[in-house]
C-alpha cells in the first residue's frame, strides 16, 4: 500500500510541475518574422498567436491595423482547429481515456 501511496504521490507532484509549466508557455513571448522584419508574428509557448505586426511600407494606402487584427485572427482560428484534430485523432489511439494532468501533444 506504501508504493501506492508513493505513486500517487509523484503523480500529483507531476500534475502541479505540468501546470506550472503550462502556465509558463501561456505567458511566454516568442516573436517570429519574415521579409526582413517587415512582417511580425508574437506567439506564446503553447503556439497561440498574441499579436500581428505589418510594415505600413507593404500596404501602400492600407490599414494596417484591420489587416493585422484578421491575421491575428485567422492564425488562432487554424490554432484552435489544429488541437480539436490533435484532441480527436489522439483519442482514436487512447480510446478516449483521459489522463489527469497529462497535456495535449503540442
């Protein structure tokens, strides 16, 4: 029974470890660029888009701002669809079993 205890133990230990790091990635800034800066994309650690930058030089006249706000958008739309796949077709290989504290791949 000891043993079971100790298990138990470790395991909510490694629940509240993968919280905290979850919650680390939540928070976590990570820029990405292309076209020599001109265009900006800011991620946290879980792949979640933050924000959009577009150098008004690429729009001519455009808004940028309303160009920014759909990227934004249409990034965390394909983000979201992306883990409801990852959630399905890793339940195919689970059978549906949820395992407290254990993340979705990512």
């Amino acid at each position: 029974m000891k043993n079971i205890g100790n298990l138990m133990k470790q395991v909510q230990d490694m629940q509240a470890r993968m919280e905290e790091a979850t919650e680390r990635l939540s928070d976590a800034e990570i820029p990405g660029s292309s076209g020599g800066g001109m265009v900006t994309v800011v991620v946290n650690g879980l792949g979640d888009a933050r924000k959009v930058t577009i150098d008004p030089a690429l729009l001519g006249d455009g808004d940028a701002g309303v160009i920014e706000d759909l990227v934004l958008a249409a990034f965390n739309d394909a983000t979201a669809k992306s883990r409801d796949h990852r959630t399905e077709e890793m339940s195919k290989v689970t059978g549906g079993l949820q395992i407290p504290g254990m993340p979705l791949p990512f």
